[in-house]
C-alpha cells in the first residue's frame, strides 16, 4: 500500500462500508463517533450484525509462485 493510498473494509456478509484504511490505521465513523484506530481491529456490521476484523497494516503480498523456465 502507497503511503497516501486508502482501501474500504466492508462487511465480509454484507459489503457495508465499516471503515478506511489509510496510513497504517484504520478510520472507523459511526454516527457522530470517530475513531483512529491501529493494529487489529474487530467491528460488528451495524446493518447485518457480522463480526468482522482486519490489521491496521497492509497485508503481506501474496506469494507468487515462479514462472517456469
């Protein structure tokens, strides 16, 4: 992830948005709640009642298998 890039974390059930990921952070709203939060974050989708969670750091890069020769 580029330093100025931002990714959505949606819901895994019901794609609700449930916060940004912005410089190794994660920006949760909900209502007139803000909160900036890093590390590992678990939320409860306000429209479907999911558990979720995700890491304020960007995942590691998939590994790729060699091409062959």
């Amino acid at each position: 992830m580029k330093p100025h890039e931002e990714t959505e974390w949606r819901c895994r059930k019901c794609g609700a948005l449930l916060g940004i990921r912005r410089a190794g952070r994660v920006h949760v709203k909900h209502k007139r709640a803000q909160f900036v939060v890093r590390g590992h974050v678990m939320a409860v989708c306000p429209r479907c009642a999911e558990l979720n969670e995700t890491d304020s750091a960007p995942p590691p890069p998939a590994e790729q298998p060699w091409p062959a020769a």
